[in-house]
C-alpha cells in the first residue's frame, strides 16, 4: 500500500474539489513530505492516475484573471470515496507497514464514526499481540535474543517496536472512549486543510512544474 493514494484522496475529500497545488499545499501544512514520500512529483502522479482509475474527476477550469494558465480541479468520484474508506480502514488495522501508511491513516481517523474506530483500533492491538506471541515462540530462544549474538537485537528491534504500537494505540483508545474528537455523524469536525489563498508557514517554497496545472 501506498501512504501517496490515501493522502491524496483524503485532501480532495476535504476540499470537495482542489486542484493538484491545492493538494500539495495541504500535504505539506501537514508535513507529509517529511514523514511520508508525498513530493511534488509523486503528488501531481498520484492525481492523474487516479483520475485515469476513475477515482478522481477531473474538472478544467478557465484561467485567471491575472493571465495564469487553465488549472484542473479534482473531485473524488464514488469509486475514489469506496477506495478512501478501505485504505483507511485496511491502515488502520495493519501494524506490518510503514510508518508513513500508519500516520497517513491517524490524519482521516475522524472520518469514521467513533464506533467503528474503536473497533479497528482495538483490531489492530490482537493482530499486533497475535503476532508478538508467535514471534516470542518460534524465533526468540529459551535464553532470550541474546543468546543469537547482536542479530538478537533484529528481533529485539521488532518486539520493541511492537510493544510501543500497541502501547500508543491503548493510549488512543482510552482518549476516545473518553470523548477525545469530534467524528464522523457527531457535528463539525477539524479540517486541516488551508483555504485558497491562506499561507502556509511549512510550505517548502519549492517549486514544481506541475504547480500550475
């Protein structure tokens, strides 16, 4: 799975019709290009394939008034929409992925209703239990990782970072149990997404070909 498709479909999700600098713009307020392989390049792709794939609709839009070039606005298509949910939900469950994938999802959890993130939330600690304890008695020696030297500590890389996933996502559960957010069917949510025109502090200020599409 690509973090690219998730991040790019939810941004026009929340705009309802963004073109590509509109994305990339958002993206970065998030710092997605920092945590994530969300870069100009990959950005401007990953809407055009996705419009090819019927997951997006391209709209042409007339040029400025100053004199700019014809942009196209993008809107998610009820196939783009069917492919934002079950990345989301699929990320959310699956702890054997990149860390990217894993942020990308935590950035559109209010799009869920409470419930059911709960639910993938509390998915996602048995799968991650599930794996520690087969990883503990097939591949961790009676005498700890120690005992296969210093690739022991492959293992025990692994094992650390299992635990402290888990340990986060307890944590998060217990913040929405107790109300933490506002979700999905609950009232107005928090979009983090920058209006046409507001700046944007994080912005790399690197300029792109595709800026202007």
């Amino acid at each position: 799975m690509s973090a690219i498709r998730l991040l790019v479909l939810g941004a026009v999700r929340q705009h309802g019709r963004a073109h590509g600098y509109q994305v990339r713009n958002d993206l970065e307020y998030w710092g997605a290009h920092e945590w994530s392989n969300a870069k100009p390049g990959s950005i401007y792709h990953a809407l055009k394939q996705m419009e090819k794939q019927g997951l997006l609709h391209a709209h042409e839009i007339a040029p400025s008034t100053a004199g700019g070039p014809p942009r196209t606005e993008y809107e998610i298509t009820d196939r783009g929409e069917e492919e934002f949910f079950r990345l989301l939900r699929e990320s959310l469950v699956s702890y054997d992925q990149k860390m990217d994938i894993q942020s990308a999802a935590v950035g559109f959890l209010v799009e869920l209703e409470r419930a059911e993130a709960l639910a993938l939330l509390r998915e996602r600690i048995r799968r991650i239990e599930e794996w520690r304890a087969a990883v503990t008695e097939h591949y961790i020696p009676e005498g700890g990782p120690g005992q296969l030297g210093h690739i022991g500590e492959i293992m025990n890389l692994w094992v650390h970072t299992a635990d402290s996933d888990a340990a986060w996502t307890r944590g998060l559960i217990d913040r929405l149990e107790a109300g933490a957010y506002t979700f999905a069917g609950e009232g107005e949510r928090f979009v983090g997404v920058l209006v046409e025109g507001q700046e944007n502090p994080y912005a790399t200020g690197e300029r792109h070909s595709g800026d202007d599409h």
